[in-house]
C-alpha cells in the first residue's frame, strides 16, 4: 500500500483550471439570505461564533474542501493533495455591509466577492458571512471553484443545512491530512497510468455496447447531438448588447418571482415551469435590446441552457442544450408555445430528467448542481448567454436555527458572454441570480426589471384564460 494519498483530477476538471483567466473565473457561487432568530447578537450583528462551529463540525463530510491543487511534473497534469497547513479562518469570512445595509449595499458586496480569482495555492472555496442586514437578517455567499465538483459526493450548503430547526452539531472529529506524495512518486504513478490506459478503454467501449439495447440508434442520436452543437460552433453569434469581450469586474442583482404563479402559466398556457422561466428571459431580452435601439426581429439569439441528461432510466449527469429564444415574438402565449416545442424537440434529441426526479434526488445541492451546470457549459458553442434553472426543497431550511429565507446563484460568464442567470427554486419562490459583466451590462437593473415584466405579462395572459393570480407586487 502506498505510504502517500492524492486525487488526480478529470480532464474535464483539468481543462477547467485551464480555460480560466484573470478575466473569466470558473467558480459558482450563491447567496443565501437567513432570519437571524437565534443567532442574532444583542448589538444587532450574528453569532458568527456559532457559524464557525457548525462549518468546522460538518468538514469532515466533505472532505474535497481541505484539499488543494499540486501537478505532476512533466506532465502538468492536476490532482488533489491534502493541505497539511489547512486554515478554517482564510475560508471563513466574517463581515458587515455598509449602512444602511439593504440589497443595493449587499448586491455591490457579492458582486466584489464574486468578482475575486480564488487562490490557488489554498483550497478552493470561500464562504463569507456578511451582517449590517436591514430588517435583522443576515446572509452567507458561498464561493467554490467547478473544478471541485467532479464525481459522487456533497458540498457545504448541503451538510450545514438541515430542515431540523434544532439541528446540533457535534464536535469535530480530529482530522489528520493524508500524506503529500513527492514529485518522483506523481512521475512513477504516472508512467504506471498512461501503461494501463488501452485496456481501460476497450472495456469501456465493451461495457458501452453491452449496456446500449439498440446501438445503431443510441450512435446516431449521439452522432446528431455532436453535429447539432458543431453547427452552433461554427456558425457566427450575432452581435447584442450583451455580447463581447468580457473585463474583470462584475456586478449582481437578485430578483424573487412567485413559484405558484409560474405553476398557474403553465396550468392555463401549458409548457413546463422550465419553459416558462425561458419565456420571460426571452420576452427580457426582447425588452432590453430595444432599449439599446436593437431590433430583435433580426437576431438568432441563442441560450446555453444546462440540464439533467438521462438515457432510458440512467441519469447521465449535467448537459447543455442549445436554444434559438423566439426573442423576436412580440406576443407572448405564441412565444411560450415556440419555447415549448424547441425545448420539447431538444428533449428528443437529449432526453432531460423530469421535475420529479430532480426533486427527489438526495439532499439539496444548490451550490453543488450550479457548478455541475456550469462545468457542462461548452467553451466552444456560441451564444449569448446562459440559463441554468436548480430546483430545490419547498419546506423551509435552517442554518444554526437562522431559517433561509430567499437562495440566489451565480454562475461563470462565458468568454463573450456578459451575462449569466441562475434560477433556484425554494419554499414557494423562483429566486434568480444574474452576473453581469460590469462594463459590457453596465445597466443591469434596466434587464431585471425587463425580466419582471415579461413574468407578468404570462401571468395576466394567463389570467385572462383561468382563474386570476395576484401579480407580482410592486
């Protein structure tokens, strides 16, 4: 047995580490906003004492978040290493917004936070806890490289929160790193890999063959998918407001939509809650680009959209679709019935899991699936922007006893891409996180306001039609 222990890392992972720049970061993140209940402080702050036992209780369980990155000399490949030197305090943040602490002050905040290269030398993930909230809240911004995200396995959102309001956490256990291998042992274990590499790939071909029932008709349908995504890499991106070469700051904003009310549309007009999401940023993006004096009947505007792959019963893991949005429809029931045929067409050419699996899965990941969205985002297929939507729990979590109210994500731009938008759903609400680029989308607030109003305008068609639903308040 070998006296040293160490991960090697994907290549998907590898060419992650890769592609990213001082400009295009590869971390995802989110926000989550708590009532501070009993961790609030008598001076108004939070217990962050507190936080800090409950993070160190739970690190055990997930222990990708105390390892750090080294390389095989030669080849310069990747892997894991326990850092032997691992600092809870350089990870765990603790500070307060400016007065008067509302969502202008704590969107500029997670817009700094997000807009910082994490540092390569240390584990990768940042977790800060930020207090000076109106309204006595408080909220945690979770930061973690994609390329951590690679396998089975939970990330910190995931053993920190509990639906138990009283949930204890227990001491840690005493962690002991593993032993670091030196530079000639990666050398040797190496050159033992590349040996061993044939056989391990004919009896992946052979177990391809012997787990596929009809072989012709699974190669084909991969054989159109690659086909379909060369096209949109080769063929050119139109030109928007949105588009170019992205600098390397960014900016934020959040917005909460009613989740019953996006279930109500899709009742009285039909399509999924997904197609409805989709629907109202197309009629957004319709909105926005005439703003900025565009005409939007002239664009092929297309939308990277991760999803939940499956094959027959097997989950697959995290693909993307490529969708041309009907930003040029004016009327929108006719523009939620084109999204619903292009997404039902790409569903036939790559099957999605359906709500209901997604719900079930085991624990809520909300940071975890958002990275495993953005690592399927393709580096090559061009489009203008990217929408990833993470379902989640309906009954409420708890941090410490603190009960998250709203959760937004955030995740990478593309490298010509100035704007990304995460939606999760939780407890009632679809919360959408949009990342910016700070020069090319410099009027962010113009684009969320667009985006609530294309919401509403499906809800009063869809009031028009059935049962009235409350719009969204002012």
């Amino acid at each position: 047995m070998a006296r040293y222990a160490y991960d090697r890392l994907s290549h998907e992972s590898a060419a992650l580490l890769e592609r990213e720049t001082s400009r295009s970061y590869q971390h995802s993140g989110a926000t989550l906003l708590f009532e501070s209940g009993p961790l609030a402080t008598p001076d108004g702050g939070v217990d962050f004492a507190a936080i800090r036992a409950a993070v160190e209780s739970r690190l055990h369980r997930v222990p990708q978040y105390r390892r750090m990155l080294r390389w095989i000399p030669f080849e310069n490949h990747p892997v894991w290493v326990d850092d032997a030197e691992f600092n809870l305090d350089y990870h765990l943040r603790h500070t307060s917004l400016a007065r008067p602490g509302g969502d202008p002050q704590l969107r500029k905040l997670v817009a700094r936070v997000q807009s910082q290269r994490l540092d390569r030398s240390r584990p990768l993930w940042e977790c800060w806890v930020l207090e000076g909230m109106e309204g006595g809240r408080f909220a945690v911004v979770v930061k973690t490289h994609n390329a951590m995200v690679d396998g089975a396995g939970s990330d910190l959102l995931q053993v920190l929160l509990s639906p138990d309001p009283d949930e204890v956490y227990a001491p840690p256990p005493p962690h002991r790193p593993r032993p670091v291998p030196t530079s000639a042992e990666l050398v040797r274990d190496e050159v033992v890999r590349q040996f061993r590499l044939p056989r391990r790939a004919l009896r992946r071909f052979q177990n391809f063959v012997n787990e596929t029932d009809d072989l012709g008709e699974e190669i084909r349908s991969r054989a159109d998918g690659l086909a379909q995504m060369l096209g949109y890499t080769l063929k050119r991106l139109p030109e928007t407001p949105l588009n170019g070469e992205i600098g390397p700051h960014r900016h934020c904003d959040m917005l909460t939509l009613p989740l019953d009310e996006a279930k109500a549309v899709r009742r009285e007009l039909g399509g999924t809650v997904h197609d409805v999401i989709l629907t109202s940023v197309a009629g957004a993006v319709s909105r926005y680009l005439r703003e900025h004096h565009v005409n939007p009947a002239i664009l092929d505007f297309r939308a990277g959209v991760p999803v939940s792959l499956r094959r027959g019963e097997v989950n697959e893991g995290v693909g993307e679709w490529i969708l041309e949005l009907p930003v040029w429809e004016k009327d929108p029931v006719r523009r939620l019935q084109l999204v619903q045929e292009r997404t039902e067409a790409q569903n036939r050419l790559n099957p999605a899991l359906g709500a209901k699996t997604l719900f079930s899965m085991a624990g809520w990941t909300s940071s975890r699936m958002l990275a495993q969205a953005a690592r399927s985002l393709s580096g090559n297929a061009a489009v203008h922007l990217t929408v990833t939507n993470v379902p989640g729990p309906q009954t409420p979590l708890y941090l410490g006893g603190a009960r998250l109210v709203e959760t937004f994500g955030s995740i990478p731009l593309r490298k010509n891409g100035g704007l990304g938008i995460a939606v999760m759903s939780y407890e009632g609400r679809l919360c959408f996180g949009l990342n910016a680029d700070f020069d090319l989308v410099s009027d962010l607030k113009v684009f969320t306001e667009a985006l609530k109003s294309s919401f509403e305008e499906l809800v009063r068609e869809a009031n028009r039609r059935g049962r009235p639903i409350a719009l969204v308040g002012a």
